[in-house]
C-alpha cells in the first residue's frame, strides 16, 4: 500500500509551509522556518512534503483555500529540493522512489510554478546522485515530450522538455559514452530532432538548443546525423518564433566553429539569411546573435575565401548597426559634466596586482630571464589591439551602456576589425564612401558611428588609409571638441589607433601639424568635464605612449604637467588609468624622465597621492606599480624617494603574513589578500634594482622585522603569485645585495630546492612561473664565486636535470634550469663532473635554443 500521511502533521506541516513564505511577517516567517528546520529530522518529512507536492487538490485535512494549498506545494517543493541538496544521503531509497514518480506526474500539474518545480527537483535528483542512479528517467521524459500516451498536456510536454534540457546538458559526456555497444544519444538525438518539428515553440526551440549543446562535443552521433540535422535547421531557420530564430543563429554560430565546411554550399542563402535576422529592430537579441555570427566566420579560415565574395552585403549592415538606436542617443545626449562627482562604489572595478614576470618583462628581458613570457603593461597592448566594442567589453573605455552589455554596436565593430584584418583594402575601399558622407553628419550619432568605423578599420586597414590621414587626422582633433561627449569619447579611442603613425612621421614639418596637436588634444581631453571622456582620453594617451616610444622624449614636460592636473581633478576610477598613463611612459622614456626638472613636477603628486591611500585600500596595487616603473626609469634618482616606500612596503608584507598565520589557527579569521603581498614584493625589487646598492643595502639592514626573514616566508607561502614575486625579488637580491644575502642562503636554499619539485605544480600556467623565477634566483646565486653550495648541489643537480629532462616542461623553464645547471658549474665543477655523461646532451640541447646573453655566457663557464 503507498505511503499516506496523518491528518494532524500534515495540517501542521501545511502552515509551516505557508508562513515560511510570508513576506508581510517577518517572525511568523521565521518562526516558520525554525520548525521546518526540526522537522527535517523526522523520517517521514520528505514524505509528507512529496504528498503536499504532487497532489493537486486541496486535502481535507489541511482546509485551505486553493490559492494559499497552491502556496505551501510550491514550498514544499523548495524544501524538497534542499533536502536533496544537502542531505540526499539521509532520505531513505522508498522516500527516492516516491520523490521520483511524483515529480513526473508533477511535469503534468496544471499549475505552472509546479511544472517548473518538478523539472528542477529532477535535476537536482541527478545532480546529487548522477543519471545512472535512475536511468529511466530520459525514457519517462522523452515519452511525456513525444505525447507517447495521447493524453499529455502540450503544457506537460513543454515542462517535461524543458527537463530534458537540463538533464542532457548537466550530463552530455555520459550521454555520449559506450554502454555495452550503445549510447544513450544514439537514441536521444533522432527524438530532439523530431521534437524540432513539435506544434510548440517552446519544445521546438529547447530540442534545438539542446542539439546545440552536444555540438561542441562533436560527437559521432551528432556527425552521422550532421546532413538530416542540416534538413532541420534549415526548416527553423523560418520559424515564426523569434526565440527559434535565435537558437537558429547560435546553432550556426556553433557550426562555424565544429564544421565549416558543411557550411560552405549553402553560404550564399546563409549570408542572406543572417544579414535578414540582423535588420529585425523587433528584437535587439536577435540582431545581436546573428551578428555573432560575422565575428566567428571572419575568424575561420576555411571560410574566408567563400566570404569575401559577400562583403559587400555584409558590410554596409554592419556600418548600420554601429549607429545608436534612439533610446541610447537620448539617454546618452544626457550624460554630460560629472567629473566633480565622486564615483559610485559600482563603477570602482576590482584591482588586481600583476605578476612579477608581467611588470618586469620590458625592463628586464634583455638581462634577465625570470620572466614567464606575459606581456608588459598588458592593458595597453590590449587597448592597442582590440576593437572598439572589445575594448568597452574589458574596460569601457566608451561606456556606451550602463550596465556595459555586449551590444549589437558592439558585435558589429568587433565583426568590422575582423573583416578589416582579414580582407584589408577592399574593406577600406568599401566604407570611404560612407566616411566621406557620415564623419560630418548633422546627427551625433551618426558621426559618432563614422569614428568609430574608422578606428575599428585601423588595424587591418592601415595601408590603405595611410593616404588619407593627412586629411583625416585634423578632422579628428577638431572632433575632441565635439559638443556631445560621446563623440569625444569614440574621437579618443580612435585617434590612439592611429598614433602611431602620428609618432613615426620623419618630417619635423609633419610632426608639429599632426602628432603634436593628437597629443595635445588628447592631453586636453585628459581634463574632460565628463569622466568617460577622462578615461577614454587617458586610455588612448597611454595607447599613444606605447606606440611613440622614444619619440616622446622631448615632450615629457607638458605631458607631467597635464598628468599632475589630472592628479588634483580625477575621481578614485580613473587614478587607476592615470597610473599607467605614468608607468606607460616611465616604460618608454627610460632614463630620460630622471632629469631633476620633470622628477621635481611627477613625484611630489605621486607621493602626495601615495600618503592619501591607507595600507588596506585596493588602489595600492596599481599605485606600487606604477611607482616600480618609476624607479626602475629614475635609477638611482629614485633614492630620496626610497625609504619611506620600502619600509611601508616592509610593514605591509609583515602585516600580511601575521594575518595569514592568524587565519591558519583561527577559522573565524579571515584569509588576508595576498595581492598586497604581491605588490609590495615587486616594488622592493625595482627599489634594489634601481638604486645604488650602498643605499639598498642601508635599507635592508635598517629593515625591521628582518628583510630576509620576510622574504623566506614569503618564499614559502601557498599562493603561487607571492612566490613568483618572491624568487624575483631573490634572484634581485642575489645580483645587487649577495653580501647581506649569503648569510641566509642556509634558510633560504632549502625551499628553493622544495621549489625545483615538478610534482608541486598543480595550476600550470602560475606554477611554472614559479618554478621559472626559481630556476633564474638559484642561478643567480650560483653565479658568485664565492658561494659553497655544496650542502646543496647534489639536490639542485638532480631537480634541474629533472625540469631540463621533462618534454612536458614549457621552453622557458626548460631553458632557465639549463642555464642554471651550467652556472652551477662555476663553483661546483668537481661535484658535477662525474654527471657530466648524464646530463651534456640534454643540456647542450637545451642551450641551443637560446640567444647568447651573460647568463648564457655565464653557463659556459
């Protein structure tokens, strides 16, 4: 006989359920809520909840109104979902059983809350327990979908769709696997495609996306179904519902990256129908998935040859959809004067400290290699690089929304550098009409959409507009004092794409018309009543810094003074852009900014912003490196300006590490954020880089606690980022300070050594970077003859022949322990001589792939 409740606890249970739901009383909720929580230890509870759930008519018992029994099911449903969440190991194999078949006859309720609850109780049945703990149930759900019986509701089809969604794309690797000869999609597939053809929209456009999920896998199912799968997307490529035409256009985006040649033959009706669904202004999520589309295709090169024969539709469409709709031209027009409003605690993104081999990439590759390969000053190239639209993704350097959604403006500019880099003149050749008609249109928005055409082109274009910006150019500058301060935001950005050309101009003559005013205007704009255009202007000028290089040598003057004024008016946001505005140009200039005129305008607002940030705010992080990058261009200028930074910096790794420990014996104390660790080592490390080391040494003697205890901590700490900056700042250590250093080698080598250990790395990509700084510190250390590290060498022999030895071992730790085994010759030459057959032709090997430098010089030895 099935399982029946008692009256009493039923009736009880149901006003439980009812007021755990009461938002008008908060006590009667909570009250509520405790008692539910008691009842969860009753065996029963699970079972009384199950009945409430799936018995759609009010029970004697509990005499309620249909509406408030309506209520406590759908709270009832939530409870049962929690219960399987937290505590599916407790409910007794009968209470399954009975959960199951009721969620079933629960996808077949007439109310809506309760069929979409009973899809979500089932996904959580397999989340917790897998699908193989209730096979059946892809059967039960493809039956209810297909009407199998005749009597299923299409509502109870939809909801029984809807969980068949969920449980294949929560399970799509064991839906494809081998059981005994069979896999479980051999069978699913062919129903998603016939439900394709279903009376319903909502079932036709679930079938489709669930298609879409086993896309990517590429599974031989779905491969020897492509062709009849073709047939059928096909067919819904016309659906009359907007969500299938979507799923349509996602499903083809998919394709272009699985299987592009089963495209090729049908491209031409393919184009047509994308460019159709694109020019639906019904529906802006419909234009934008099918604009998707532009930006995968022109990224695959089986397909480029075949697309080219259509730019000329695409195009123009895309040019179109780059244009403000109106809502956004009037909320935009709107946006004026607010750089003297402090910034929104939303609008403040999350900092983050950069790795110690990104900040040192540029200053040091030419003497050392205990970088990991990232780029320096990675924003900039990024800014440099991407279209208008990836820009505002990351950064948004034109704010073009809010809440700085990707847009269809945005996917279309995107898709134009694309094409723009793939087809180069021709794409050029297609849009000058339109800028010669557009760039001094009436309406803001359309000259707005023409610079941005025109920087989205920059890249892949360049050839061909090179002749036209001696005309181009003057035009823009006067754009930088367009009334709408959209238009100077996009005029920015657009002029940074082209800076290069600007900066690299020969003639002197050319120099003062064009690059001289771009960089004037966009100092100018640096000072924008309107903060998008601050940070715009000074995103582009950081742009202009990096393409310049030296050429901006005899203008570092005006840009400090413009930099400083900028320290006085910009809000917390974009003090960040600011910093590397400065680090960007202390990158490019070198040497040349330490001349005591411009350290007199840059460091006393530096260090004036530097005394306002307390130890605990997240602005440090930029603001330490910024003030690396300029140590590391002053040398030792830097000097007077070194010990209140490098005993803060002390203070800072102190107190972090008395955090960590207190975190460790205590969980109610929070783990501290190492980013502070991070950033402070890296500064220490271009303070002793830069200065004289008579002065880095009175540092780090005078340092308390001791600088090199410090460092041993940190040398061991789990975070992988605090101890790639700690091996730099070693290996640092080791070059410019050994004598205070050797001391402490006993405490030191050993975890170098843990260091050298493969098994250690569990996340590749900062675990090598770890073990790549290790690699340089210990040949560093090795280099000095004076050194006896023969406590030490038959274990750093063995590590490093290990890493040489590893084909799995990326190039530049391979090549970094190479060169550290031939230094450790230098002091050691009797230990390793009997190796020398074990290790000379790996070695050799590895040493072959590297440019001749001093470390390699040194390896020789």
């Amino acid at each position: 006989m099935a399982w029946q409740p008692e009256d009493g606890p039923l009736r009880q249970l149901a006003g439980y359920l009812r007021d755990s739901l009461n938002g008008y009383d908060r006590n009667l909720q909570k009250e509520a809520e405790q008692m539910l929580i008691q009842a969860t230890s009753n065996p029963d509870f699970v079972n009384y909840l199950t009945f409430l759930f799936c018995t759609p008519h009010v029970p004697p018992a509990v005499a309620l109104d249909q509406g408030t029994y309506d209520v406590v099911r759908f709270s009832a449903a939530l409870n049962i979902k929690t219960k399987i969440h937290i505590a599916y190991s407790t409910i007794a194999q009968p209470s399954l059983a009975y959960i199951r078949s009721a969620t079933l006859l629960g996808l077949r309720d007439p109310n809506p809350q309760i069929r979409s609850s009973a899809g979500s109780i089932i996904t959580e049945l397999l989340q917790q327990a897998g699908l193989l703990a209730w096979p059946e149930v892809l059967q039960e759900l493809l039956s209810l979908v297909g009407n199998v019986s005749g009597d299923v509701p299409v509502v109870a089809q939809e909801a029984a769709m809807s969980a068949l969604a969920k449980v294949c794309e929560d399970n799509k690797r064991l839906l494809d696997k081998d059981y005994s000869g069979q896999r479980p999609l051999d069978v699913i597939l062919p129903r998603l495609m016939d439900f394709t053809s279903s009376d319903s929209p909502i079932i036709r456009n679930k079938a489709l996306a669930t298609i879409h999920v086993f896309l990517s896998q590429k599974t031989q199912v779905l491969t020897a179904w492509m062709e009849v799968f073709l047939g059928h997307l096909f067919r819904l490529a016309n659906d009359p519902s907007v969500d299938v035409r979507r799923t349509v256009c996602q499903v083809f985006v998919q394709l272009v990256e699985v299987d592009p040649e089963k495209l090729i033959p049908h491209l031409d009706g393919l184009v047509n129908y994308i460019l159709l669904q694109q020019h639906n202004r019904e529906d802006p999520e419909l234009a934008l998935d099918a604009a998707e589309f532009w930006l995968a295709s022109g990224e695959q090169v089986k397909l480029q040859p075949s697309l080219g024969a259509h730019i000329h539709q695409i195009i123009p469409v895309l040019l179109q959809s780059m244009i403000y709709d109106e809502d956004d031209a009037l909320r935009l027009a709107a946006d004026d004067a607010d750089a003297d409003k402090e910034d929104r605690v939303e609008d403040l993104k999350p900092q983050f400290a950069k790795s110690k081999a990104a900040r040192l990439e540029t200053a040091k590759a030419d003497s050392h290699q205990h970088h990991n390969g990232s780029t320096a000053n990675g924003a900039n190239d990024a800014a440099d690089d991407r279209s208008e639209g990836e820009v505002d993704e990351e950064s948004e350097d034109l704010g073009d929304d809010p809440e700085d959604e990707w847009t269809l403006r945005k996917c279309s500019a995107a898709a134009l550098d694309v094409f723009a880099n793939v087809y180069h003149r021709p794409i050029f050749e297609i849009i000058l009409p339109y800028l010669k008609e557009t760039l001094r249109h009436p309406q803001w928005p359309n000259r707005e959409a023409a610079v941005l055409t025109l920087g989205a082109v920059a890249d892949g274009c360049m050839e061909a507009v090179t002749p036209h910006l001696p005309e181009l150019i003057p035009y823009l500058i006067s754009r930088l004092d367009d009334p709408q301060p959209v238009v100077r935001q996009i005029t920015c950005w657009c002029l940074g794409r082209y800076s290069e050309w600007a900066s690299h101009l020969d003639d002197p003559a050319q120099k003062v018309r064009y690059f001289e005013p771009m960089m004037d205007g966009i100092l100018r704009r640096m000072l924008d009543h309107n903060k998008k255009v601050q940070e715009a202007a000074a995103s582009a000028f950081a742009s202009l810094e990096e393409k310049s290089e030296g050429n901006l040598v005899p203008y570092c003057e005006p840009i400090l003074r413009q930099f400083v004024r900028c320290f006085g008016k910009y809000q917390d946001r974009n003090m960040y852009i600011l910093y590397d505005c400065i680090q960007t140009l202390a990158e490019r200039v070198h040497g040349s900014l330490a001349k005591p005129t411009l350290v007199n305008i840059l460091m006393p607002a530096l260090i004036d912003r530097y005394h306002q940030i307390s130890d605990q705010s997240r602005e440090l992080f930029p603001l330490l490196e910024c003030l690396g990058y300029v140590a590391t261009a002053y040398g030792d200028a830097f000097a007077p300006f070194a010990p209140p930074l490098f005993h803060r910096c002390i203070k800072i790794i102190y107190g972090n590490l008395q955090e960590s420990v207190a975190a460790v014996n205590n969980e109610g104390v929070e783990e501290p954020d190492k980013d502070f660790l991070i950033t402070s080592l890296d500064l220490l490390s271009a303070i002793i880089q830069a200065i004289d080391p008579a002065k880095s040494e009175a540092l780090v003697v005078s340092a308390e606690p001791r600088f090199f205890d410090l460092l041993c901590y940190c040398m061991t700490d789990p975070n992988n980022e605090v101890r790639q900056s700690s091996y730099a700042l070693l290996g640092d250590c080791s070059i410019h300070l050994f004598p205070q250093l050797q001391p402490y080698l006993p405490n030191v080598l050993p975890a170098l050594i843990k260091q050298l250990d493969l098994d250690l790395i569990h996340d590749e990509e900062t675990g090598f970077s770890v073990l790549n700084n290790a690699c340089w510190s210990c040949g560093e250390i090795a280099v000095h003859e004076k050194v006896d590290l023969s406590p030490y060498l038959d274990r750093l022999y063995q590590g490093l022949l290990t890493i040489i030895s590893n084909e799995e071992v990326i190039d530049s730790v391979n090549e970094n322990a190479a060169l550290t085994l031939g230094r450790l010759g230098i002091g050691g030459s009797e230990s390793l001589a009997p190796h020398l057959g074990e290790y000379a032709d790996i070695f050799l090997k590895s040493m072959s792939k590297i440019d001749f430098t001093r470390e390699k010089a040194s390896a020789f030895l």
